[in-house]
C-alpha cells in the first residue's frame, strides 16, 4: 500500500521563470548594488524570487546556483545595511523591508531545493535561517502582525516539520507542524492549513496513533473538500483507506479507494489511477471476490506497464501471482510471479544499484576466494599422494636388502600423511559447512524482503528511511561477509552482528518487537572468541516464526550468554511468539529453518564433540527457548 505525504510548493516551471533565470546578469548587478543605483521599489526582487520558486522544485541545481549570486551580490558584506539586524528599526513603509522578507523567501526556497535533493542536514540549515529573519520581524512593531510574514513563517515551520519527519525525530516535527497550523489558520490561510493536517495525519500514523492520525486526515478531507483541492483529496482517501486496511476494515478503505479513483480520473492523474486500481484490486482478493480483483489488477498492470514504472509493475505482478495462487491457478501466477522477480532484480534506483553492487561484488570476491582455497586444498592432497608413490618406488628399486627399512619408513609416513589427510579432510568439511551456513545467513527471503521494504519508503517519497535501510543492510551483509573467511571472532563482534540485523528486521516488521542482550558479568565479550556464523539463524527464527505472526506489538526476544563449564558458553535465545506449534501451520521457511539448524548442529558436533549435546529447544508457555551450547577461547590462551 501507498502512504503519501504532500510538501508545500507546487509550483510549474513556466516560460518566464527560465527567462529571467538567464537574462539575469550577475555582474550589473553588482556594479549596481557597488554604485547603490538598485531601485528598491523596483520589480527585480520580485522576479528573481519568482524565478527562484520555480527552479526550486524543477532544476535545484540552478535555483541554489541562482539564489546564492544574489544572496552574495546583494545582502553579504560590504552592504550591511541589507541584513536582518535591522529589521527591528526598520519602518512599515520602507522598500528595504520588501527585500529582507524576500531574503527569508530565499532561504526557504534554497531549503526545499536541497530538501528535493535528499540533502536533508542543508535544507535543515536554510530553513533556520528562513526562520531567523522572520522571527526578527516579530520584534519590530510594524511588522509583528504582517500577515505576509505570517504566511511565509508558517511555511518555513511546515518545511521544518518535513525535514524532522523524514528524518524520524517525531516530537520536533510534530511541535513545527503544530506551529504551521496554528498559523495557517491565524491567517486565513486554508491551503496550507490543509496540507499541514495531510502531513499531521501521516506523522501520528508512522507513531502509531491511529486515532489521531484518522482525527486529521478527516479534518483534511473536509478542508480540501471545502477548497476544492481535488489533488489533495485523493492524497487524502488514499492515506484513509490506507490506515483502514492496517485495521483490517477492508470494506471502508475501498470505498475510499473508489472515491480517490473517481477524483483521479475527472483529473487523469495516470499514475493516481494505477496505484488505486491496484489497491483495489488487492483489496477484492482480500475480500476473496476474486472476479473483481483480477479485473482491476489487470486494468492497473497494463496502466503500470504503459508508464513503464518498475515499482508500480513489481506491485501489480504481485498481487496477481498472489491472487492465481490462492485461487489456485497456477498456470496464470507463474508467469506473474517471474515477471515480480525479474522486476525485482531489476530495481534501477541510484542508491539501490550502487549498493547492490557492492554486495554482489563483496560476495564474488569471497566465493571465489572461498573456491581457491578449496582447490588448494584438493592440489595439496594430490601433490602429496604423488609424493608418496615416488617415494615407494623409488625404496623399492633400492633392492632386498634395505625393504625392511623401506617399509619402516613408508609406514611412518603413511601414519602421519593418513593423520594429516584426516585434517585436511575435517578442515574441508568444516569450510564446506561454514560455505553453507553463510547461504543460509544470506536468506534470500530476508534480501527479498528488505528491498521490498526499500520499494516500499521510495514509494511513499520516504527516501531518509529507504537510505537508512539500505545503508543498513548493506553492513550487515558485508559484516557477514568478512567474518565468513574467520574460523572464530570476538565475541562482541558476534553480539553486534546480531543487533544490526535485529535493527533491520525491527525496521522491516515497523518495531513490532524489542530486544535485549544479557550478559553474565564475569563475561569479558572484547577477548573472548567464538565460532562464527552460529546465532544468527536461531535468531532469525525467532522473529520470522515466534514474533512476526504477532497480532500485537509487544514481542520480546532475549539473548542471554553465561559460562557453562570452563571451556563453554550457555547462550539462551527465548522469545515470547506464538510457540513452534502454532508457527508450523504458517512456516512458509521451513526447508531454510531445516537446513540452517542442521548446518550449525553438524558443525557444533565438529566442535564440541561427537557425543555433546549441542542444541536444545524448550517450549514456553508463550514462546519457545533455544539453548546452544558453544565453545570459546580467550585471546590470551
């Protein structure tokens, strides 16, 4: 489902925007300011801030390029009598007044400029400064009640409160939105009241707070009915309709969907419209009227495919396949369910391509690494075993007399080659096992899902939170990658793999879950070393089969590590899901949940013993307990 947040600015990059973009020169425009023959009252300030509006939200580059030459030109030294320190002095009436409120103007613009850039730290300082000249205004009489200021201050502080939402601080863009709104309407200013409470509304929703989230997308859809913003309406059904299926309330968010449709369509928004028929669509075959499903799905995957949008088309395939496999026509969801995997590895996004790319060169570089290092081995063997031939026959050339020395000798020397053949041996297994429990770290499921989640923040324009989970990600899979050529780590470094991808998936299940890690005090985590690639599965299992079917957001999965003997460490993994129980009916991994404990039992029996009682699982009352058993070392041993 698509959640949308609306901005502030929409402007259309016109004619006369360009026009004035390039004939302005720069350099009379310093010869005039130097021979103070700029007219004040002129309409140059006007254009330029026009033109910079526009450019904001059309070519950033340009608009940054062109608000700095005239915040250089104009307002820095020497010309000090065109800062806002004068503000407070400064009479209702004067033409410089107009100048410093459209250098607030600038600021912002230049804020938006880098806020569309995904530079949300620079925007965060231009809007500062923005807010810096209109509270300067504040302290001048003439100007405390302007309602012009007022406006354009409740924009700045709307700005704000995109950047902090974007960024995840909650409070602080809860706090500016607030101030936005107050004086949204304090000015009559309907339209930006309007798309202040679109952005409230999303931000209690991302928080958690449904009812209030609910309580102003209602104010809003009441207010852009009233104004007739038909754009925002449809924003408006669709971020509803979207909260009610989270509440499993299907039947009102498609009769919002279809009042969000009927709006897109008067306004041939094409896009718009793909995203809906294809939320409807969804919608029916969650209401298992499948008839009406496939046909909106189908409309809305030929839309997609038309505007030829990867992510519009990864959704649509979906919920096609998914639709032909609940129905049971298998023949009509293959085809679907290759084209959304094909779609999938195919994602073109900068961030994500740049990223991808390091990950499958991380893992390419280890794989073969991982296959040199076998085919060494082999050679070595092969090496040795022709050794061992020559040497027979050479002995034996030597004649009878020296046989019993021969046979002596080569007995020896089959001892300790047979002994060293067992090492090798072992050791290969022990690589082969590791091999396959790094592919079974590298879940394919847990890729698959993640970059879904990616999709997901890039379709709802959340791209700090796409960035923050794809950077995420990306160390995860390259920590694992690193420690897959170690037979054993630290400690801590295990610890700290597991909380970046308990993070990932805490981000994934929208913090369903917490977390926590005990460790016994006697326990230095810093020297002592471990076997790698051994926690992370069970870990896993947890949260895919005992948290993730939680109905409620109050699972907890508890890592405890103390000393079972001198040589030993008792880590406990518990969590307090549904139980195996009742997750075998829903295991949709269990073929990886197999393979994955089988692996770490196998190699835990190479470790501990052959006999040893590695792995223990013990059903909770709510939840279940995995105990494992692991030997360690201290790096001074």
């Amino acid at each position: 489902m698509t959640y949308f947040k609306t901005s502030y600015f929409k402007f259309v990059l016109t004619t006369i925007g360009l026009i004035l973009f390039f004939s302005v020169s720069s350099q009379t425009l310093y010869i005039q300011i130097k021979q103070k023959t700029i007219p004040y009252d002129s309409v140059w300030m006007n254009e330029q801030v026009r033109a910079i509006s526009i450019l904001s939200y059309s070519n950033q580059d340009s608009a940054i390029l062109l608000s700095n030459q005239i915040l250089e030109n104009v307002f820095t030294k020497p010309k000090q009598e065109i800062d806002i320190h004068l503000i407070p002095s400064i009479n209702s009436n004067s033409n410089l007044l107009h100048f410093l409120i459209h250098k607030g103007i600038i600021y912002n613009s230049i804020g938006v400029s880098y806020d569309i850039l995904s530079k949300p730290n620079l925007a965060l300082e231009y809007y500062q400064k923005a807010l810096l000249t209109w509270e300067a205004f504040d302290k001048n009489p003439f100007t405390k009640s302007n309602s012009t200021i007022l406006k354009q201050k409740s924009k700045t502080f709307g700005n704000l409160g995109i950047v902090y939402d974007n960024k995840s601080e909650y409070e602080k863009a809860e706090t500016f939105y607030l101030k936005a709104y107050h004086l949204a309407l304090e000015t009559n200013n309907e339209i930006d009241a309007a798309y202040v409470l679109i952005n409230l509304g999303s931000l209690y929703y991302q928080k958690n707070d449904i009812e209030k989230g609910l309580q102003y997308l209602n104010e809003a859809l009441m207010l852009t009915e009233k104004l007739s913003l038909y754009n925002q309406k449809s924003i408006v059904l669709n971020n509803i309709a979207t909260i009610f299926i989270e509440l499993d309330k299907y039947d009102e968010a498609l009769e919002h969907f279809l009042q969000g449709l009927e709006i897109d369509q008067s306004l041939n928004s094409v896009k718009s419209i793909a995203i809906k028929m294809g939320n409807i669509g969804y919608l029916y075959t969650q209401k298992k009227e499948f008839q009406l499903g496939e046909k909106y799905l189908l409309e809305a995957e030929q839309m997609s495919d038309s505007l030829e949008n990867i992510f519009l088309q990864l959704d649509h395939h979906r919920f096609l396949y998914e639709l032909y496999e609940t129905t049971q026509q298998f023949n009509k969801a293959y085809p679907h369910f290759k084209k959304h995997i094909e779609l999938r590895d195919s994602i073109n996004s900068e961030d994500n391509i740049k990223e991808q790319a390091n990950i499958e060169a991380n893992y390419t570089i280890e794989k073969i690494k991982f296959e040199q290092e076998l085919h060494q081995q082999k050679r070595e063997l092969e090496i040795q075993n022709e050794r061992e031939k020559q040497q027979t026959l050479f002995w034996f050339t030597t004649g009878i007399l020296s046989l019993v020395i021969l046979l002596i000798l080569l007995f020896l020397n089959n001892l300790k080659n047979a002994k060293k053949r067992t090492k090798l041996e072992s050791e290969k297994k022990q690589l082969e096992v590791e091999y396959k429990l790094l592919r079974t770290q590298m879940n394919p499921h847990f890729i698959f899902n993640a970059l879904n989640s990616v999709n997901a923040y890039i379709m709802q324009d959340h791209s700090e939170k796409a960035s923050q989970l794809l950077s995420k990600f990306s160390k995860l899979i390259r920590t694992i990658l690193a420690h897959s050529t170690k037979d054993k780590l630290y400690l801590k470094e295990e610890i700290d793999l597991i909380k970046e991808y308990i993070e990932i998936e805490q981000i994934r299940f929208s913090n369903k879950f917490q977390y926590k890690i005990i460790i016994q005090s006697d326990i230095n985590e810093e020297i002592l070393l471990i076997p790698t690639m051994i926690l992370q599965p069970f870990v896993e299992n947890a949260i895919l089969h005992g948290l993730a079917p939680l109905e409620n957001n109050d699972g907890l999965i508890t890592i405890e590590i103390a000393h079972h003997n001198v040589s030993k460490l008792q880590i406990t993994i518990s969590d307090n899901g549904v139980g195996r129980k009742a997750s075998s009916s829903k295991n949709l991994h269990k073929n990886h949940e197999s393979l994955a404990t089988q692996l770490i039992e196998e190699r835990l029996t190479l470790l501990n013993g052959s006999h040893f009682e590695s792995i223990r699982y013990e059903d909770l009352e709510n939840g279940t307990k995995v105990i494992v058993i692991l030997p360690f070392e201290s790096e001074f041993d």
